[in-house]
C-alpha cells in the first residue's frame, strides 16, 4: 500500500481510502475530492457497466480522456482484464495519484501524461481550486496572455496510431469543455467509425463558443444519443450548463433497455445517498495529515 507516496504527494491533505479488491487493496484520493471519486467508485455515471450487461461482452479497447486518479479506469481494469484500457490525463498531480493506484491494475492500463486536443493551439491549463477534476485547458484564441508560447499535447488519432488502435470499444470523456475541439478532430480525421460508443460530460458556454447544438455534427452516425442535465439551469441563460451524453450505434442489440438518467433533482438525492457511506456497509478509511499510518 503506497500511503506514504500519497502523503508526500498530497502535504496536510486528508486522504481517503476505499477498498477496490477481493483482497481490501485501497484506490486512494483525496477527502476533498470525495464527491467525484465516489460517485464513479459506487455507482455507474458513465454507463460503462450497464452497457457491457446489455450487450453479454466485454469491451475490447477503452480510452478514458480526463483520467482523474483513476477512479473510472482502475477498478474497472480489475473487473474485466481482458480488456485494455489507455488513460489521458493533463494534471501533474493528478497524473501522479493515478500513477500510484494504477498499480492495483492486472497489467492492462497504459496511461499518458499529456494535453487531449483537437486543431487549436492549447496556451494553458485554468487550474480550479475546489476540486483536482475541474482543470480547463485554455486556448490560443481564449487566452488574454501576451505570449506565443504553447503546450504540447495528442489528439484522439494520435492515440490510436500509437497503441495500433483500430476500433474503441467505449470512450469515456471527462475534460471540462475540450470535447467540443477533440470530437470535431477526430470527426474531421474520419475516426468516428471507429468509436462504438461514447459517454462524455458536455459543457455548454456560449461565451466559450460551446453552443448546445454543436456537438451533434459529430456524433451523426450514432443512432442513439441519450441526454441528461447535470447541472441546475440557469434562469437568464437556460442552455448553458453541464450534461452528460451518451451515444453508441448498437441500439438493435441493447436498446433503450434501463437506462438510468438523472436529472439535476434526482442527481442531487443521488448525491446525498453518496455520502451516507454507512449505509452501503462499505468501509471507508480517511487518514488525516497528522496520521503516520
């Protein structure tokens, strides 16, 4: 167990730990991160489960973009071994939690230290102090900085051209408004087909050029596409906000069969249910700064 690397990693930070195998081994974040780690570890926000049930396979390939510290990737990666998983995530420190509870993993995760992008220049990451999930990548054209310089980073064929990928099973996307620059990439790349299905969050910013409609260029060849509010709207500018979307093309094998989407009343019952952990008979380990365990 790598407490230790997680304490040096995380100075005067609470961790938690929730236990992820047969044999109790701990998946590690920080307390302050519990909202978004708990919600993936306990139920299943991005449908990846309820899709592998419906459809009696197991996915081939799955590409996380917004890998956190693992929370979707790793468990995940346990319960099925036989599938391969390649995880993006842009944060240092993030990057590094995720190091650490990747070595849970069977041996089947590859993960990148890297920006996702799509055709724009990335300038900067906005870093958000509240919670490690939120970072935003800023733009050339979004950034009031007077500089040229910019970051380096790896679009969704770069990827697949690297890891000889010929077909993703299931891209999970998670990163805070880019989507829009990395699914009009890929859709430019002709790499949709090659995308069976995909479960993301959308962020709707009309000031960030992030209109609602816009996202369904790219996502023509799927013939589902199911939609939920995530957040609560907002009076003078009832569009904007964040959703969740999920599209795949295998509707005459799954079917529209119990899906569970929230909306943002049912998304805030389901979290306080989240954080009533004693009533789910899990045991949840919290180790505070001054702790030397």
């Amino acid at each position: 167990m790598k407490t230790k690397e997680f304490k040096k990693l995380y100075p005067g930070e609470t961790l938690a730990l929730f236990p992820i195998t047969e044999n109790n081994d701990n998946f590690v974040f920080k307390s302050t991160d519990s909202s978004i780690c708990l919600e993936i570890l306990m139920k299943d926000p991005y449908f990846f489960r309820h899709m592998v049930s419906e459809s009696m396979r197991s996915p081939g390939t799955v590409v996380d973009l917004g890998g956190h510290v693992g929370s979707f990737s790793v468990p995940l990666s346990i319960d099925f071994p036989g599938s391969t998983f390649y995880v993006v995530e842009q944060d240092e420190k993030n990057y590094k939690a995720l190091l650490l509870n990747s070595d849970l993993s069977p041996n089947n995760i590859t993960l990148y230290h890297t920006i996702i992008k799509g055709s724009r220049d990335v300038m900067s990451v906005e870093l958000d102090q509240r919670q490690s999930g939120g970072h935003k990548v800023i733009f050339k054209d979004e950034d009031s900085l007077d500089t040229k310089e910019t970051r380096a980073g790896m679009t969704l064929k770069e990827l697949m051209e690297i890891n000889n990928i010929d077909q993703i099973n299931f891209l999970k996307m998670d990163i805070e408004g880019s989507e829009y620059d990395v699914l009009e990439k890929a859709y430019e790349d002709g790499i949709m087909k090659n995308i069976d299905i995909i479960s993301m969050e959308y962020h709707v910013n009309p000031t960030r050029h992030r209109e609602f409609g816009t996202i369904y260029k790219y996502l023509e060849s799927y013939d589902s596409i199911l939609v939920h509010r995530l957040t609560k709207r907002i009076a003078d500018d009832p569009g904007r906000g964040g959703y969740h979307i999920l599209a795949y093309r295998t509707k005459k094998e799954i079917g529209d069969i119990n899906l569970e989407c929230l909306g943002y009343e049912e998304k805030v019952k389901h979290f306080k249910e989240l954080r009533n952990i004693a009533s789910t008979g899990l045991s949840l380990k919290c180790i505070g700064p001054e702790d030397d365990s």
